[in-house]
C-alpha cells in the first residue's frame, strides 16, 4: 500500500484539500489530487463544527483516493493515509472540539494514525517558509505576522478591523473613506482624490454610513476601497500616499514584533493586498530592511494547503521540526 498524506485548508469562504505522496526533507510534497468546497464550515456555540468538517472532508478524500488508486477501482484496499494536517481559520481560539473530535475521526475513517490541527497562521507559515526560521506576514483584509524560532511560536496583531489588523486592506481602506469625507466636510487632512472615488464606488459620500454600517462583511466592505486608495496614490494624491506609507510601517512594525531574533531569519509578506503594487511595495520593503536588518527577504515558496501537506508529511515520517503548540499546532 502506497503511503498518502491529506492537507486541508478551511477558510471564511470554503475549504480545500489535496493528497499527496509521503516525500522526502527536500522540499514540499506535490499534490497528486486536489478538491475544492465553496462552503464554509459551520461555527456554533462548541466552536468550529467539527461534524460539518468531517461531513465535507471525508467523501471528497475517499472519492480522491478511488480516482487515484487503480487497486480501488479493481476492488482491492484504498492506498494508505498515514497523517493528516488540518489548517483551520480560528482554530487557537474556536478549535476545542476539532482537537477533541478530530484525531479519532481520522483514525477511524481512513486509518491515519497522525493528525495534526493547526491554526492557518501556522500553515501559511509551513507553505511560505517551510522549517525555517523567519516571520510570515499575511496581508489581506485583515493583518496578522506569525513567527518562529522553531522552538516556539510568536504572533503580532490578527485582532480585527475594530482592535487592529493595522496596515491591512479594511484599515487602508477605512482611512481612505475618512480622508473622503473629510473632503467632503471642509475639514483638514481630506483629499477631494479620494472623494471622487467614494462617489464613484459607493454613490453619494453622505449615504455611506448607511451603506457601511448595516454590513455584516464590513472588513470586506472597507477592503474593497484599498485599490482605490493605492490609485490615487499611484496617481500623486499626497492623502493617499501617506495612507499607504503609513500602512507599509504597521505591516513592518507587527512583522518585527513577531520575528525571531535569529540571525538569517527569513521574512515573507504573503496576502492579497500586495497586489496594491508599487504603492504599498516599496515603502513595506524599505520598512523590512529598516527594522529587521538580521533578516532576508523572500518570496513565499507556498500557499496554507502547501502547508498543511508538509506538516502531514513530515509528521508521518517522524521528522517535523515546527514546534508544538497546544492552540496553534496540536499533534494528535
């Protein structure tokens, strides 16, 4: 029987899963079978629903092996999972009944006897850096750095567009609407750039309260006026580009807050909202090399389900050097 792992990534908007063979130390396993669900998994009052997981996990992995295996197709046994590695969207704080459930699901169902549930910080972690040490910033709506010396976990802000994410998409965007509106009162600091923007995206500056606030994607929402920011500050708007600018020094001070002091640490900024481009590009890298000058900067070798796949394969040979972390890395 040929040995497999299985890597999951579960989101805010849908979960994805591949196997792959059991490789070697010299670099990430390559998926040999992928699938992907836009559904979300289930939150309720226990945390994250670990029945609703397992319910969209295990038909999708075992329709995965049986495409994969010409002995189950002949009839004869599905090839082997030896370890699995969830990476879970709020698993730190909403995982207790994946961590209670999940091992003994696996176990039973597909015969893994490692299980590994992690927090997404930590597989976008393993797929950006794999085991190394360095910081992983993940950029998007939201900002939150993850870090490691590889002998303990380190995380800087991830706390929401109310307590912070600061220098992410729904901050940059939120001080764009107010530099708008401050433009649109006559008050100091507005730009009439960013005015016209909100009038074009949004419609009349005055109904946006009642667009925005009602909104139970607000991040998103605020996210969405980002590129408009990062436009008018490509386009010589002064507002917007210190926006941006500002936004560049809260990515890098959180990233500093979370790296190790190891000498050759690695840094890599990951997430959506690097597609701003120059705007945001070149004043985050000049902010790195300031405050993290023991540090190399490189580009994310992976994304979070590459992650998952290397923390299952390196927990089924034995050789994982990421460390264990009752909320953000437990082994089962």
């Amino acid at each position: 029987m040929t040995g497999w792992v299985l890597g999951v990534d579960s989101g805010g908007s849908g979960l994805r899963l591949a196997l792959a063979r059991t490789g070697d130390d010299r670099g990430t396993p390559v998926p040999s079978a992928t699938a992907a669900v836009d559904e979300p998994v289930r939150t309720g009052p226990s945390g994250i629903d670990a029945d609703h997981l397992l319910g969209l996990v295990l038909p999708r992995t075992t329709a995965l092996l049986s495409e994969l295996s010409d002995a189950a197709r002949a009839g004869g046994d599905l090839p082997r999972i030896d370890a699995v590695c969830v990476g879970a969207a709020g698993m730190a704080t909403l995982g207790d009944e994946l961590r209670a459930v999940l091992p003994g699901a696996f176990a039973r169902e597909v015969g893994a006897e490692r299980v590994a549930l992690a927090a997404d910080a930590v597989t976008a972690y393993a797929g950006a850096l794999g085991e190394r040490p360095g910081v992983v910033v993940a950029a998007g709506t939201g900002m939150i750095a993850t870090g490691t010396d590889l002998r303990a976990w380190r995380r800087a802000d991830g706390w929401g567009h109310l307590l912070g994410d600061c220098g992410g998409g729904a901050w940059i965007g939120r001080a764009g609407l107010e530099a708008a509106l401050r433009a649109h009162d006559g008050r100091e600091g507005g730009s009439r750039a960013l005015l016209a923007r909100v009038a074009a995206v949004f419609g009349p500056p005055a109904s946006l309260p009642g667009t925005l606030y009602p909104r139970p994607d607000r991040p998103a929402v605020l996210a969405s006026f980002a590129p408009e920011v990062a436009r008018c500050a490509r386009e010589g708007d002064p507002v917007a580009a210190r926006i941006v600018d500002e936004a560049a020094v809260q990515i890098a001070t959180t990233a500093a807050a979370a790296c190790p002091e190891t000498e050759g640490s690695l840094v890599a900024p990951t997430g959506g909202l690097l597609g701003l481009g120059e705007p945001l590009l070149v004043p985050l890298h000049r902010e790195l090399a300031s405050r993290l000058p023991h540090t190399r900067p490189v580009p994310a070798a992976g994304d979070p389900l590459a992650g998952a796949l290397l923390v299952a394969d390196r927990l089924a040979r034995g050789t994982l050097r990421l460390p264990a972390d009752p909320a953000l890395l437990h082994l089962g």
